[in-house]
C-alpha cells in the first residue's frame, strides 16, 4: 500500500479529532480560568459558623474543628484571613478566621466542560503515553500538511510564509511578553 502524504494527514487528523476538539475547547477555558472556570460547581450550600481556637490553626485543630461533620477531611489551605478545607467528595468549606462565618459547599463536576479540562490537568501515566503520542501526531499532521501538494498556494511559495508568522507570535510570548 502506498500511502500519499494527504492520506497520512487526512487519516491521522480523523483519528484524533475527538481529542484535538477536547483540548482545543478545554485550552480555551484553562486560558480564562481566572474569570471562567467551569470545573465545578455547587448543588449544596450551607452557612456554618465555627469556633475557632485561639493562636495557630494546625491540622489537628482544623480535625478537630470539623469532626462534627459526616464528612472526611483531606486538606486545608490557610490563606490570610481565608481559611478553605477540603474533604472527600468534592465538599469544601470556607471560613472567615476572623469571625468563623463560612460555607460548606457539596460539589460535582460540570459534565464534558469539567471532564475535558481533567484530560488537560491529568497525570496518570497511561494518559501522559496516550497525550505524547497525541502530540508525536500533531508533529505528523503539522508536517504531512506542509507537503500536500498544492500549486501556486503550496507550502514553498506562500506555505512557509504563513508557517514563519504563525511562528512569530509564540515566540513573542515566550520570549518578549
């Protein structure tokens, strides 16, 4: 069988096309998480006041502090005056340290917008596999592409041009911004 460069490009682009619309579209979201970030969401709230114990809050004491709760602590983070504890489940409780007001919030995850954003952020191994060769696919797409044929708009009369300013604006970004 003897494959052309367009069919390597057209067979390979089909294949990871699932994946290249994910994380183009959860790319996206990630790129506006500071305004947007729709990995989660609240189903449950509660309004909580907790005594808080004078001098330093350690994880003993924050332990303690929530033991009344039917809920399982996994972390605490303590920034300020804001002090967020997290448990299983996706619950989380926020506190003021100040006055021990807060939130318990029960969460889930977003469907497809919230899962999409996991495939950017995921660490298991077999998905780092699967995303290099996912990217070892891109490299193949990118350069199948710039040999298909195509005349007088071909990669050696205008295709290089428009690849080297495509260039220009990482390298901005990388280097000058």
């Amino acid at each position: 069988m003897n494959l052309t460069n367009r069919q390597i490009h057209r067979d390979v682009a089909y294949f990871y096309v699932g994946l290249i619309l994910a994380f183009s579209f959860s790319g996206i979201i990630l790129n506006h998480r500071q305004s947007w970030y729709p990995t989660e969401y609240a189903y449950e709230s509660e309004e909580v006041q907790l005594k808080l114990p004078k001098g330093e809050l350690t994880e003993q004491s924050i332990r303690n502090l929530v033991a009344s709760y039917p809920l399982e602590y996994e972390s605490h983070r303590l920034r300020g005056n804001s002090l967020r504890i997290d448990f299983a489940d996706r619950n989380i409780m926020e506190i003021n340290t100040e006055d021990g007001k807060g939130v318990l919030e029960a969460r889930r995850t977003v469907p497809l917008l919230g899962h999409t954003i996991k495939l950017h952020k995921s660490t298991d191994t077999a998905w780092i596999w699967y995303s290099d060769i996912f990217g070892a696919a891109m490299i193949l797409i990118a350069i199948t592409g710039m040999m298909i044929p195509m005349g007088k708009n071909g990669f050696k009369t205008r295709g290089w041009k428009l690849m080297l300013a495509g260039l220009i604006f990482p390298l901005l970004f990388l280097f000058v911004l």
